[in-house]
C-alpha cells in the first residue's frame, strides 16, 4: 500500500475515529499505531517495533498539525531511512 493511502487509513481514519470514540489522544495514538504495526505483519518483529514507534510519531504529528501531509512526508523519510538502514 502507498504511504499516502495508510495515512489516509490510519491517520485520517483511524486516528480520528478513535479519537471520536475515547476523546483521548493517547488512545488514538496507541490504536493507530498499533493497528499500523500489525499492519506489516509479514516483516521480522525488529521492524514491526520500529513501525509501531514511527506510528506513534505519526500519530503525534498528525494531531498537533491537523494536516495528513506532514504525517505522509515524515512516513516517507522513515521509509528512506528504514530501507537505508536494511539493504
């Protein structure tokens, strides 16, 4: 899935949905995050760790910016990063 459409779901979705539900900002950090971790359930569990914190630094972005760019460019540079690391 491209980066833009898992912000789209996890962000923008995701995020505020729950956030609508449990009117708590950590929470709908946590669930999106953890969601966002799952998500990549076929790479080894280092990765998987890595993603659920860049998910909560995405989340984080998101809520104090309000604006699913800043999350998709951070998305990016963590997959830069990511694939420079591991390749």
């Amino acid at each position: 899935m491209s980066n833009a459409g898992e912000e789209i779901i996890y962000r923008g979705i995701l995020f505020v949905g729950a956030l609508s539900l449990f009117g708590k900002n950590w929470v709908s950090v946590a669930l999106s995050a953890g969601a966002f971790g799952v998500a990549h359930w076929d790479l080894p569990y280092m990765f998987q760790a890595y993603i659920v914190v860049v998910g909560v630094v995405l989340g984080i972005t998101y809520h104090k910016t309000q604006n699913l760019a800043v999350p998709f460019i951070a998305h990016m540079i963590a997959d830069i990063l990511l694939d420079s690391f591991f390749q």
